[in-house]
C-alpha cells in the first residue's frame, strides 16, 4: 500500500496536511478546489517535492527521501513533455532507457506499446506531425513501458475536449486492468472520477483526505466539496 504518514508539504505560503493510504491496484482520483493543492500532493507523492513532516512509504518500504527516479512510479504531466526533436518511437524508447539505446528485446517492447496506443503506423513521426491526441498516447505509452506500480496522472487530457479525453481515460483504464498498477490521477471534472476510479481523495481546506468510494463521494458532496461542484 501507499502510506503517507502524518504528511505536511509546504509550497510557498500554502500548506498540506495528509494522513492516508491507498491500497495497491485501486484506481484513485484526487478532486478539489482550484489551487486546494491536488498537485502539490501528486508532486509530493513522485518526488518532486520534499515533505516538511511525515514520511511516505510504498509496501512497507520508506521512500520518503528518494529521488522521482529511484521511486516505484511513473508520471504523466499535463503537458506530456515529449521531445520535440524526437519521434514518437525515440520518445518512448527514453522510458525504457534513459539513453535510448534499447536491445532488440526493449526495441520490441516500444513496438507492442506503440500498437496498444494504436500508434503502430507512426512510430517515425515527430510530436508536430501528430495530433494532441496522439501526442497524448504517446506520452501515455512512455510511462506504460517504464511498468512502474503506481501511475500518476495531473490531468494529462485536460487540453483534449471531452470526446478525446474520455477515450483517453478508457485507454488508461483497459491498459492497466489486471496489471495491479496503482492509479492516482487529478481531475477537476467529476465525471472523470466516475468513470474510471473507483475511490477518490478529496484535497479541500488544507486537508488531503482519505480515499473514499468515489460514487458515494459525488452523490453526497461535503460542503467543501458541494460549493466547488456548484
Ligand atoms: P491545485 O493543483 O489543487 O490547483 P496546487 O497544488 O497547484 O493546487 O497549488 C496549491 C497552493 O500552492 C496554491 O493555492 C498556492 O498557494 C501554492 N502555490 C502553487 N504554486 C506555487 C508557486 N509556484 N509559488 C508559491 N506558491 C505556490
């Protein structure tokens, strides 16, 4: 499971508080108030970010102090973060191998990543050559080959519109099913937590809470949570 231990994470003048655990292979969403500090916590959570108190621990192993790299979990950022220079094929390459330079067995594993994206046919185009959509299955096959447990998501579809976005959501979803990755994913839309969590974080007033069934949380919205719904 993933504990974070009596946590306080500091960001400027804001401060967080969290107290909780997830278990492995849940689907968690982390909803909340703009600037509630939903990607401090991620940030935290993938290393970036160095607690002020507290420690955070993944399967009973403290990694409170270990660099993004070292921990068990991949990132995929709103933006995607692709290189511009690269093709799609290069770019994920870098998630198997931070030089890029793959055996034939690694070269084969980008192969099968590009064909689940459904990218097999574009392995050679550079990130202006495709569409956002593609750009984001892409960036998504990047964190899927470094087959890290936990999977963190700071709202990486948000530019898609929602057609595009859903469709990315149930990609995310059918790749990591039966895989017993753990997802954690920041979304300002509700909707989103329907469809493909099944507990979430609510991170309001300071407090990221602990995870609760993501339907009961939405039907019955705590008043932090009811005036940021509207
Ligand atoms: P959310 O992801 O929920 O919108 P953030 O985690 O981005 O919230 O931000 C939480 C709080 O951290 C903000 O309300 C702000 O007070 C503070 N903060 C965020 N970024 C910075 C920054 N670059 N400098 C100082 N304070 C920041």
């Amino acid at each position: 499971m993933l504990k974070l231990s009596d946590c306080v994470i500091e960001n400027g003048n804001f401060t967080l508080h969290a107290d909780l655990c997830i278990e492995p292979g849940a689907s968690v969403a982390i909803i909340g108030p703009s600037g509630a500090g939903k990607s401090t916590l991620l940030e935290t959570i993938a290393g970036f970010r160095s607690l002020t108190q507290g420690q955070i621990f993944w399967q009973g192993t403290e990694i409170t102090d270990l660099p993004p790299g070292k921990r068990p979990l991949a990132m995929l950022f709103q933006d995607g973060n692709l290189f511009p220079h690269l093709t799609a094929e290069q770019n994920i390459a870098l998630g198997v191998r931070p030089n890029g330079r793959l055996s034939p067995d690694e070269q084969g594993e980008v192969q099968t990543a590009l064909e689940r994206v459904s990218l097999a046919g574009m392995s050679t185009r550079k990130p202006a050559e495709l569409s956002g959509g593609q750009q984001s299955r892409v960036a998504l096959a990047r964190v899927l080959v470094q087959r890290r447990q936990v999977l963190l998501l700071d709202e990486p579809f948000a530019a898609l519109g929602p057609a595009l976005k859903a469709e990315m959501l149930d990609l995310v979803a059918d790749l990591i099913e039966g895989t017993g990755t753990t997802l954690l994913m920041i979304s300002h839309d509700p909707q989103d937590a329907r469809r493909i969590t099944d507990q979430t974080i609510l991170v309001a007033e300071g407090q990221a809470h602990s995870p609760v069934e993501t339907t009961e949380l939405l039907d019955n919205p705590p008043p932090s949570l009811r005036s940021y719904l509207g």
